[in-house]
C-alpha cells in the first residue's frame, strides 16, 4: 500500500480597490486543490486553503492561477510543514553539522 503524502499551505491575498473581493472569492473557490476562501478584514482581504500531493501543484496553482484572477495584487503563500518531517531534518541537521 502506497502512502500519499498531502501538501498544505495557506495564501494570504492583498484585492486592489477597485475589485470586488467576493467575486475574486468565488473564483478562488472554483481552483483545483483550493479547499477554502475566506474573506479577511486586516492587512490581507483574503486567505485561501489548498492542499495538493505534490508540491509543484500549489506552485503551479499560485503563480498561474491565482496570481492571474483579476483584482489580486499580491500573494504571500505560507506552506505548513508536518511536524514528523520537521523532527527528521532537525535529527539530520544535529548528525550532519557535529
């Protein structure tokens, strides 16, 4: 049996004045890999859950996709790091680096 590892990650989403940020939402909702889109009040006006098995998916994603709907000004796209994988470099790092 195969293990599928998921990707995740999260971007924060910056509308310029003039767009209409729950039809930027909408489109947003319709991606591939997007799981949420949410409206944000604060510094970003939106933030956007995706998952994705590989990695380049949610590259591919932000700069093809996302970055191209009409309205967004800039991306901040935050990917979450399982906390197995975290510990494995820190073991690594420790062996490598003494």
């Amino acid at each position: 049996m195969k293990c599928i590892s998921v990707h995740e990650a999260y971007v924060l989403i910056k509308v310029s004045r003039d767009a209409f940020v729950r039809g930027v939402v909408s489109e947003l909702k319709k991606l591939p890999h997007v799981e949420r889109a949410e409206i944000l009040f604060g510094d970003y006006d939106i933030i956007v859950k995706i998952k994705a098995e590989k990695l380049y998916d949610i590259e591919n994603l932000v700069v093809d996709k996302i970055s191209s709907i009409e309205g967004i000004r800039e991306t901040m796209t935050m990917f979450c790091v399982d906390e197995k994988v975290l510990s494995g470099w820190v073991l690594w790092r420790s062996v490598m680096c003494s």
